[in-house]
C-alpha cells in the first residue's frame, strides 16, 4: 500500500474513533507508522487530509461509476441505485458519521467549509445521475430533485440508524428508496 493510502487509512480510521476534533496528525503519522513531517509532504494541513477522507471514504466514488450502467439499467432504476448506495455507504460508515454529527456544533468554519465543499461534490454527482436517466426535463427542476432525494435520503438513514439505533435491512431501503424515486419522479416507475 502506498504511503499516502496508509494516511488515509489511518486518518479515516482515527477520525472515525475520536472525530476531526480529537483525533491528532501526530497520532494518524503514527497509526500509518510513518513520521509527521512525512504526513504533511502528502497534505498541507488536517483540514487538508480530512477532505481527502471524506472524497476517498464517502460514497461519491460509487456514485461516479453509476452512469456506467446507464445501457444496463432503466432511467428509474439508475436513480434507485443511487439511493440505495447513499444508505448502504453511510450504513458502512455509521460510526464515522455519528462522531462528526456529534461534533458539528463546535467545528470552525474552515472545517465546515470542508463540509460544504463535499455537499456541493455529492449534489454535483447526483444531478450528474438525474441529467443521465432524465435529459429532457429542465435543470432547475431536476436540481430540486436532487436535494429533495438527498437530503430525504440522508433522513431516513439518521432517523432510523442513528437516532433509533435500528439496522435497515436490504429490504426496507429499496421499499423506501422505490417510494421516494417514485414520489420525486411523479409515479414514473
């Protein structure tokens, strides 16, 4: 494994244990056993490495690859799959996400920054996906789409995984997720 992997390893890993807050360069040089001066060559600063984390570990690299599957999937099912990858990559990151929403109330602004930069990637990428599945509808309308599925989305998860600490199964997202798409898209499933 590459230098700079084994950083981002060790950074995922210490942020999802102890938040953007707690968790220490110091302590991530050491977890990927290498030096700090060597860290900082790789990233100029942690808000630098936290970025790379969240990019590197968020579902955004799955979503990318949907539009692959355009040929092989309807127009509906692609925009499924997205949603069903959203809650199955936050269900893998349950514990990540849960120190950093723990947290948010006392983070500075450079690193909420950092956060709507990823926000704006993740909503960039999905409507990447709608304009795929539905080139004829209008921008602004496919926009709002788009945050209402994400934010929706997103909802669902932390109500259900987070705050009442249930598991979803397979099941029950596509149930949701085929609800949701249906309701966005106007019954177009």
């Amino acid at each position: 494994m590459k230098t700079k992997d084994r950083i981002l390893e060790a950074a995922y890993k210490c942020f999802s244990e102890k938040g953007y807050l707690g968790a220490t360069t110091r302590e991530i040089a050491k977890n990927a056993g290498v030096s700090e001066v060597t860290l900082f060559r790789h990233f100029k600063s942690k808000k630098e490495l936290f970025s790379e984390v969240l990019d590197r570990f968020s579902v955004i690299p799955n979503l990318e690859k949907i539009g692959r599957f355009k040929t092989e999937l309807s127009d509906v099912e692609l925009v499924k799959f997205a949603g069903i990858e959203i809650i199955k990559s936050l269900q893998e990151k349950r514990n990540f996400l849960k120190i950093l929403l723990s947290e948010t109330p006392k983070l500075t602004s450079e690193v909420n920054e950092v956060y709507m930069k990823f926000s704006k990637k993740l909503f960039q990428v999905l409507l990447n996906i709608f304009q795929t599945a539905f080139p004829h509808l209008p921008k602004k309308e496919l926009e709002l789409k788009v945050q209402v599925f994400k934010y929706t989305t997103f909802c669902f998860f932390l109500s259900n995984e987070i705050f009442q600490g249930k598991v979803l199964s397979e099941g029950e997202i596509l149930s949701f997720v085929s609800e949701l798409t249906d309701e966005i898209l106007g019954g177009k499933s």
